[in-house]
C-alpha cells in the first residue's frame, strides 16, 4: 500500500531477473565441463549455456514478481502492511520451486523456508546492519558516516 503495485513487481522482476541473470552465468561457466563431454559442436554447447541463463533468468524474475504479487495481494485482503504479508507472499514464491522440480517435496521445503527467511529480513527490520548503539561500540569514529547513511541525525536518537 503506498507505493503503486506495478512498480513493485516490475521492480521486483527486474532484480530478481538480474540475480538470475547473475547465478545462470556463474551455473554455465561451472558446468561448461560437463557440456563439453556432453555437445559435440562449439554451438550446441553456446546454446546450452545461454539456455541455463535464461532458465535461470526466468525463473528468478518470476519467483520476484510472485513473491510481491503474493504480498500485495494479501496486504489488500488483510487490510495490513505487516510480516505475514511478506510471509505468504514468500510461501506462494517457494511454490514456483515445485512447479520448477515437478515435486510438492520440494514445495513443502521451499515455502516455509522462504516465508521464515522473510519473517527474520522484516524482524531484523529489513536490514543487515545493527543498530546506532551498536555501531558506537565497534566504530565510534565513523558514527557521523552511519548517520547520513541512515538518513538521521544524532538528535533523532
């Protein structure tokens, strides 16, 4: 709620096609080996290898438009931009991983997964950093840097 529904699965597409992007160029250089002994002309192998990023590709653009699509849905049902927002929205995106392996096995294993890792990413406030107090303990010298980072200013605290 907020921000336009259609920029946030566009958005979320096109990060998470980039991150398949990433990860099927890194799967074809590593299995390259293996289509080598597998293809017997340079340009099978070619199409292989870019078959393995676009899948990857796909499918990672597709698990980020389902997980924001799963979240604005429930936020509109619900009334509510909370956590289980976000969870049900990460289960429906675990079940692109069972249509993917033809298995509910994998279903079963992926939604709660990614629901409790988005349940733990909204907990933690939706960063990875800690807080103020604790950055003052470990780097009292940058803590002028973690407040324009943070967009504050040291009287908001």
């Amino acid at each position: 709620m907020g921000v336009d529904a259609t920029e946030r699965l566009l958005g979320a597409s096109m990060v998470g096609g980039m991150a398949g992007f990433v990860t099927g160029s890194l799967r074809s250089v590593l299995s390259e080996p293996m289509f080598k002994s597998q293809m017997t002309t340079k340009a099978g192998m070619n199409l292989k290898s870019y078959s393995v990023v676009a899948t990857q590709t796909a499918m990672f653009a597709g698990i980020g438009a389902v997980f924001v699509g799963g979240t604005i849905v429930a936020e509109n049902v619900r009334g509510k931009d909370d956590m289980y927002n976000h969870m049900i929205g990460a289960c429906l995106a675990g079940s692109l991983f069972a249509m993917k392996s033809g298995t509910i096995q994998s279903g079963a294993i992926a939604c709660p997964l990614l629901a409790f890792t988005a349940a733990a990413v909204d907990y933690s406030g939706s960063t990875i950093r800690g807080s103020r107090e604790q950055f003052a303990k470990k780097h009292p010298g940058l803590l002028a840097r973690f407040d324009i980072e943070e967009g504050t200013t040291p009287r908001e605290h």
